[in-house]
C-alpha cells in the first residue's frame, strides 16, 4: 500500500514540473505569418483597384429634363370651349312593356292545334290555338232552328191577331179574346228576341273556338299542350304574350329634380331619355319621357317616370335593368373642360376646386375654378376659366404652380439626362463642347490585364 501512494505523489509531482502549452492564435500567427502577409497586401491593393475605378467613373449630369426630378414635366392638355352641356339626371330603370297578357280560353273544350311556336313574334289577330268547334256549331244550328220556329209562331200570331180586330169590330167576337191574342203575339216577340240572344251565344262561343292573338308581341313559353282539356279556370292559360314595340322604361328620380321636370312636361317640352346598358357605357336606346306618376314614394323620396321607347330593333328585353339618363335642358354659352381636368386640394391654404393652366413660357399656374353641371366627361366651368385656355388632363399630380412642363409632341430638352457613352452627351446643336462642360463622357479605364 505504500508503494502505491508513492507512485501517486511521483505523478502528481512530475505533472507540476511539465510546462502549460501555449495559445493557439499565438502560434498560428507564428508559424503562418509570411502568408497572412500576402493575404492583407492582396486585400489591400483589390481596396485600392475599387477606389480607383470608382474614382474613374463618368460623372453622370444632374437630374433634369423631361424626366428628372426638378426638371419639366411631361402633361397631357386640352383646350377649354365655349358651348352648350346638358342637364342630365341619372336614374336606375326596369323595362316595362305596355302589354302583358296571359291569353286564357274563353270556353271549355279539347285543345285541337297549336299554332305558334315559343318565342315567336305574333301580331294582333293571328292564330294561336284551336278548340274543338263541334259541339258549338251544333249548339248554334239548335239555336237557329228554335229562332225560325219562334218567327212562324209569331207569324201566325200577327194573322189570328189581324182577324180579331176585324170581328171585334163586327161585335161578332169578344174584345177579351183580341186582348188575349195580342198579349200571346207579345210572348212570341220576346221568345224571338231570347232566341236572338241564345243564337248570338252559340256565334261567340264558336267564335271563342278560334283563339286569336290580343296584341302584338312575343310569346312565350306554352303553359298547354295540344290534347289537354282547358278551361276558363286554367290560372296559366295557354301562352303569355309580352308586347315590346313599342316598350316602356320605369325609373324614379329624387324629388329635388320633380319640379323642374314637371315644368318642362307643363311647357310641352319633349324630354329625351337615354337608356345605357349595366356598366352605364353603352347606349341601347332612344326614348322620349311619356308620364309622371302622380304621388312621391315617402320612403325613398323619389318620384317614379315613365319613359317610351320604340325598341325597333328588340333591344330592350321585358324586366331587363337599364341605366337612364334623362336630359331635362341644354344650357348654352358654357365654358366646358374635360372632368380629368378638375383637381382638389389646397394649394394656397384653401381647400377649393382648381386646375393647372399652361402659360406661354411653357410653365403652369394654379386656378381655382367654380364648377357647374357635369355631362359625363365634360364639366362646365362658371368662374374662373376663359374659353381658349389650356388645362393640363394628365400628370398633375406631379406638378405644383410655376413647375415647367413639356407639351405632348415637343422636342425634349437640351439639358435633359442622356445615358453616358453616347456621342453628343452634355454638348450643344454646334457640337461644340458646353461652357462649363456639364455630361461630357470620360474614356472608360482598361481593365488590367
């Protein structure tokens, strides 16, 4: 046991004695310091090569011209007119026809023949179905013959009757008897007239046999088909019939437009509406105002106008949706701009309606205008423009008052930025290089080979 504690103390002592080994960083840079010296001169003279190819590089020019930052602005312009806009009130409206009916048998009976097709445009009289007539014609001719045997009856009547009033006078007869004979040829006078009235029944009813077309129109699909039974009962009928020429347009518009409609309607003026199709771009039709209903809705504060329409050319279809625009007058000797024109804000501290007119030096100015009535892209202007004017439509929102523009189909710039390396950069017409040699290009340095 006491060698191995010996040993122990012999270890720990030669442990103290061996010496702690030395940093690593310390000893890498030691043993590779010829290298990382190549590698800071080589990094060194790439930092250098950037420097001077930096240093090289052309100048570019100040942003200017046409699309630099303070120089002109490309715009789009229009010229304010003097001339007439109309007053237009805008409405939804449903396309209503004159006429719908449900043509529905007068009489019961087999349905025979049809005679149309579904979608077909029928016109007023024409054929649509056949009922059997048999059991009317039969009940004429029984009719008819009832009304000739009444008339021989009354005939004779009228004779017995002439013969008593020559024995009455004879005094060979009673005077009750010629009162009874003249009462029996009253009777037989109104049997006749009944008779008449049973045989003009037996017609109609031979006549309700042929069905005919009310109005002109389409007709749609068939609620019957050939064979069936039908009654007056019948709640769809046998066809609907739909008239669309001409055809009506319904539509409301607030009451604060009634009572200038109703006076122009009082002065026999003829107002025209328009009818646009649901993205309110393109015209479907002509019309002209019909009526007015007669009370203001209270829960909507609109008034509901009826508007005519000959639909020629079947445009307008029944319960379609339209856009209307309804001209109510024509103002004339207004000074009309393009709406693309109009700008808001404040441009000096007030919030107002203005636009940018060009001057002749090719600059802008601020104008705070009044606005009037607005027909689709054009508004009327009734202070604060001239007719002749020019406004900017486009880019104005990149301009502010006195800001320099260039006008569509102008020249661009003198001073305006050109790519570097082109011939001619930052030189006049002549050729000639500028006087203070802004843009000149510089050769580009080789690259080191």
């Amino acid at each position: 046991m006491g060698s191995h504690i010996g040993e122990l103390v012999l270890n720990e002592q030669v442990d103290l004695q061996t010496p702690p080994p030395a940093r690593g960083f310390k000893v890498f840079i030691v043993r590779h310091w010829k290298a990382l010296l190549v590698a800071l001169v080589i990094v060194l003279l790439m930092i250098a090569f950037t420097m001077y190819l930096r240093h090289k590089q052309p100048i570019a020019p100040p942003a200017g011209g046409r699309f630099g930052q303070n120089g002109p602005v490309a715009v789009a312009v229009a010229t304010a007119v003097a001339g007439d806009i109309q007053v237009k009130i805008p409405a939804l409206g449903t396309v209503t026809p004159l006429a719908t009916i449900t043509v529905r048998t007068q009489i019961s009976g087999p349905l025979q023949r049809i005679y149309f097709t579904e979608g077909q445009i029928v016109h007023q009289g024409d054929a649509l179905a056949q009922i059997d007539p048999r059991p009317f014609e039969a009940a004429l001719q029984q009719m008819q013959g009832n009304l000739k045997r009444d008339q021989a009856l009354l005939a004779d009547a009228r004779l017995d009757l002439k013969r008593y009033e020559g024995l009455v006078k004879e005094d060979s007869i009673a005077e009750q008897q010629l009162d009874t004979q003249k009462a029996l040829v009253d009777q037989y006078i109104g049997t006749i007239e009944s008779d008449e009235g049973q045989v003009n029944t037996a017609k109609v009813n031979l006549i309700y046999t042929h069905i005919v077309a009310p109005v002109s129109g389409r007709v749609g699909l068939r609620q019957v088909d050939q064979g069936n039974y039908v009654t007056p009962g019948d709640a769809n009928g046998i066809v609907l019939i739909t008239q669309l020429q001409p055809i009506t347009v319904i539509f409301p518009i607030p009451e604060d437009n009634v009572s200038a409609v109703m006076k122009r309607l009082r002065e026999g003026a003829q107002l025209t509406a328009e009818a646009y199709d649901r993205t309110n771009s393109t015209k479907i039709a002509d019309g002209k105002l019909l009526t007015a209903d007669n009370t203001i809705d209270v829960t909507t504060g609109t008034v509901k106008l009826r508007a005519k329409f000959d639909n020629t050319e079947n445009s307008l279809f029944p319960n379609q949706f339209v856009n209307i625009q309804l001209l109510q007058d024509v103002l004339p000797n207004q000074i009309i701009m393009p709406n693309s024109a109009v700008r808001r804000g404040a441009p000096n501290g007030v919030a107002s309606t203005f636009v940018y007119v060009v001057n002749g030096d090719n600059t802008v100015s601020v104008r705070p205008v009044t606005l009037g009535v607005v027909d689709g892209e054009r508004v009327a202007v009734t202070a604060g423009l001239k007719a002749g004017e020019v406004v900017v439509t486009e880019g104005g929102d990149r301009l502010r008052d006195g800001a320099a523009i260039v006008l569509p189909g102008a020249p661009a710039a003198s001073g305006a930025a050109r790519p570097p390396g082109k011939p001619g950069a930052g030189r006049s017409g002549s050729g000639k290089p500028g006087a203070a040699g802004a843009g000149r290009t510089r050769p580009r340095p080789q690259s080191p080979q």
